[in-house]
C-alpha cells in the first residue's frame, strides 16, 4: 500500500489517471494477500491486535519506501514514534 499511496510522487510527470491505474493495481495485488493474512490470523488473533500489527508491519515498510524512493532519513523523533507503536503492538498481544 505504500508504493501505492506515496510511490506515484516520484512520477509527477505521468498523467493521473495512469498513475491512479497503477496504483489501483499496486493496492489490489496487496489486498489479494491481505484479506486470506487476516481471515487465518483471526482465528488466533483479535481483530484489534490484526490492526495493531498491521500499523507496525506498514511502517516498517514505509521506512524502507521512504527511504529507497526518495532517500528520506530516519531521524531521532521518528524512531521514538516508531518505538511507541512496537510497544503498542507489545501490549496489545500482552494476555
């Protein structure tokens, strides 16, 4: 989802409508995997702690786009952010 929502930046030069066709794509590719990752992970998880990780998972990848398309650093109040939401994904699968 990350390419999709932010990756179309780097090509400001495209018409929107293929850079919106590309994405569509991008997104239905990703939701392919996501919805089946969902459905065998409720049976173990709860739909709260699915969200919780998601969060997480997304930003790990974010970091990576962000930082391989547009060579965006990881500063020091980012990572505390980041810290915050690993602790979040720590309590929410805290029985």
């Amino acid at each position: 989802m990350n390419l999709a929502w932010y990756g179309h930046l780097r090509f400001k030069d495209k018409a929107l409508w293929i850079v919106i066709l590309a994405c569509w794509g991008i997104a239905l590719s990703e939701y392919i995997f996501q919805v089946p990752a969902n459905r065998i992970g409720s049976s173990e998880w709860s739909v709260s702690q699915l969200k919780v990780l998601q969060e997480c998972i997304t930003l790990v990848v974010f970091t990576l786009v962000a930082y391989a398309l547009f060579l965006s650093p990881v500063k020091w109040n980012i990572m505390v952010s980041y810290a915050f939401i690993v602790g979040a994904v720590f309590f929410a699968f805290r029985l």
